[in-house]
C-alpha cells in the first residue's frame, strides 16, 4: 500500500479517536479528516489522474461517474456535507476551475452528474466562486452565503480552503457546503412573527382599550350601548385569536417546509370530510358546497400529511364561501391523473390565469384539486399577490367574520411542502378558481 495513504489513514484513525473522547464537534473532526484526506492521498495520487485524465472528458460531459475511485473515497461520501475538491491552473483562466472530487451529498445537493467538471456548471454564484479564488490562489480560507433558488429555498454557508497543489502544479482547494436552512428559518420566522403580530395586533387592542374606557366612563349605566360594546368587542377578541392561531400555524410550516411530508393522504376522503365540517358554517351564509366529479374513495392517493393537506382544502373552501353571494354555489372537483401542465391550465380561456406555486422539480402525474366561487372575480394586477401575508383586495369584503389575510399564505406554504402547485384563474364578475396539486403516490415510488 502507498505510504501516502497509510499516513493519510493513521490522520484519520486519530483524528476519529480524537473526537470521540474529547467529545469534541464532529463537524470540526470532519473538518480535519478532510484536510488530512485531501492534502495526502487526494493530492498525491487521486487529483493526479482525474486532473491529467479524466477531467477533460467529463468537463465536456463525454462521460459517467468515475468508477476508480480511492479507498477513502467511502469516507468523504459518508459525510453529510456537500464536499467538492477544485483544481485550477491559471488565474486569469476564469474557465478553467475544476471539481476533481465530488461526494454523495454535494451529487444531491447540486445535481452532479459527473465526478468531474466545470466548476461553473454546477456553482454559479459570484460570491461563492470569488470565496473559491481566493483559496486557490491566495492560499487563504473564505466563506460565502449561497441562496439556492426555487421554490424550496435552501441557504448554504460555503467554506473554500486551500489544499496546496497537485503534482502537475495545478492548485487546489476544498469547497464545503453548510446548509444554514433551518437556522435561517427559524430567525426570518421569529422576527416575521414579532413584525406582524405587532403590527396587526395594533388595531384591535386599540379598539378594545377604546371600548373598556367607554364603559367605565358615560356608558357604565347605559345597559344597550353595554350590550352593543361588548359585541364588538367579543369580535375584536376572536379576531386576534384567529390571528395569532393562523400566525403560529404558518410560523410551524415554514420552519418544516423544505422536508418533504410521509404517508398517504386519500384526496376523495379529504375532500368529504371537509364538506361535512364546513356544511354548518356554508348553510348559515345560504351557501351550497358541491362537490363536482369526485371519484371513488381510495383510488387517488397522495403523498403528505393528512392534517396539512385537509387545511388546505379547508383554507381554499373556507374562502370560496366568504366571497360566494347567497344563493349560489361552491363547487369543489378533482382531477386524479394530469401533468403539471394539465394541472395548471385554466378551464375557461377567458379567465386570467397566474401560477402562485410552481413545483422545482416535476413529478410524473398530479392529482388536482379545484375550488371555484361564484363571487365578483378577481382582476388581473391582483393575482401575483394574493399569496402575500395580510395581502387582501381593496373594495372587496368576505362577510361579518373577516380572515386574517394568512389562508393563502398558508396554503401556498403547505402545498411548496408536499412539493406540488398551485394556480388561480379568474373572469371578472363571474367568480375564481383556485387549483392545488399534489404529486401522486405511484409517481413518487
């Protein structure tokens, strides 16, 4: 066996030992590992061959995932971090970075399909790749934030170090990411949440300080005008709860959304059971709910949480009837077997259409489900909005029990969750439409 990797598995060994007794970061340890990992044998013998050999014919995408790889190559696929090791020869080569090792999670993460390649193919962030140059050719460590767009957000924190060159002169560095996601999350949700329950709690506690004032001033004996001032006040009162519930509901999901839900969800069934709970709320407001074309229960089958995927039929309902005059109708359908495409196209080409949620990555087939009012419709400049917390449409009122402006934002954030879509489509004066969909079970297996 090659010294080289002899040295470079005892660095290991003691490094892992190390970490273990001490109960030291194994982040850290893994750190080190890969310093010693990389500076060895990576540079001594496997950079060597991918940087004269292989990589040309990857860089220009010629072939598959390199199948020699080294003994510890299992180790640095082991670790949970995205790791890519660069190699460049010339700075002012601004082409010329590229991944010579690439591990499992970087594979994902990234979408590699090569063990080798253009750095830029699959990085394309400035600040990351400046952090990246200066590893290489300042031989010091940089850091970078890199937002990955799409619809599932991610943050990651990328850490470049230099590892010194390779036998052919060309110089070398360790690409780490972090992924900063749920930390970043659970800070944007902490101050959004103090921001607009501030903000929105103003009003009510203001119109309720106003009222407790009043009855204990000129109105204390007045037995109508206290009867009157509590109504309101009873209202304001459950508007904040509402508010705060709703608030807390999207904080949760938002904290939760970038990991994909488990289990089945029948579509039929939730549908049903919706229609049940708000059959009461519908008939109070002279409202019908009907449901359009449903098929059987138990053949369309999702994959997701059953609570989070009623809440947003719930939430799509729920609205459809505030907006719905009495008299008529909500009809409520779903469509068991469309592309993305089929999922999201309006039934009617008059409508104005906008995608409020496009899924990043494409399932096969979707179930789709729509909720259609029969209010006053929706003008085109107000659909990219209407997902927007607290958004809501100037001249247009949703009845006695206002909402908290939240339910989309809420759905559009379960839905993200489930990895589906969602579109609205509406005709002025003839009501709109709103169609959630979800990936199928058999198109995710």
């Amino acid at each position: 066996m090659s010294p080289v990797l002899v040295a470079g598995g005892a660095g290991v060994v003691a490094i892992i030992g190390f970490a273990l007794l001490t109960g030291a970061d194994v982040r850290a340890a893994s750190w080190m590992l890969l310093v010693v990992a990389g500076v060895t044998g990576l540079a001594a013998w496997h950079v060597a061959e991918r940087v004269g050999a292989v990589a040309p014919q990857a860089a220009l995408g010629e072939g598959p995932a390199h199948e020699d790889a080294p003994p510890y190559a299992s180790l640095i696929n082991a670790l949970p971090d995205p790791v890519l090791v660069v190699a460049a020869h010339e700075p002012d080569d601004l082409t010329g970075r590229r991944f010579v090792l690439v591990n499992s999670a970087a594979r994902e993460t990234l979408r590699v399909q090569y063990d080798a390649g253009l750095l830029v193919t699959v990085v394309r962030d400035p600040d990351v790749l400046e952090a990246v140059d200066e590893a290489l050719f300042g031989g010091l460590e940089a850091e970078a934030v890199y937002e990955m767009g799409g619809a599932q957000e991610r943050v990651m924190r990328a850490i470049a170090k230099p590892l010194g060159s390779a036998p052919d002169g060309a110089k070398l560095a360790l690409l780490v990411l972090r992924d900063e996601t749920d930390i970043r999350r659970a800070e944007r949700t902490r101050a959004d949440f103090l921001a607009n329950a501030s903000h929105e709690l103003r009003t009510p506690l203001a119109s309720l300080s106003g009222f407790i004032e009043t009855l204990r001033g000129h109105a204390r004996d007045d037995a109508g005008a206290r009867e009157k001032f509590l109504s309101i006040m009873q209202a304001q009162a459950e508007r904040m709860s509402r508010l705060i519930d709703d608030l807390l509901s999207l904080s949760r999901i938002e904290l939760n959304e970038h990991i994909a839900p488990h289990g089945e969800v029948d579509l039929v069934m939730a549908i049903l059971d919706v229609i049940d709970s708000l059959g009461p709320l519908a008939r109070d407001r002279g409202v019908r709910i009907e449901p359009v074309d449903l098929p059987p229960r138990g053949e369309v089958l999702v994959a997701g949480d059953r609570d989070q995927v009623i809440q947003v039929i719930q939430n799509l309902v729920d609205n459809a009837v505030k907006y719905t005059p009495s008299g008529q109708a909500v009809r409520i359908g779903l469509r068991p077997d469309v592309s993305q495409t089929e999922a999201s196209t309006p039934a009617d080409p008059r409508a104005a259409r906008f995608s409020l949620l496009t899924p990043d990555r494409a399932a096969d087939r979707y179930a789709a489900i729509r909720v259609a009012d029969a209010g006053v419709g929706l003008a085109r400049e107000h659909l990219p909005r209407l997902t927007e917390r607290f958004y809501r449409v100037e001249g247009q009122k949703s009845g006695e029990r206002s909402g908290t402006g939240l339910g989309l934002a809420i759905v559009k954030h379960i839905v993200n969750r489930h990895r589906g879509g969602l579109a609205v489509e509406s005709v002025q004066g003839e009501g709109a439409t709103f169609t959630a969909y979800f990936p199928l079970v058999r198109a995710e297996a």
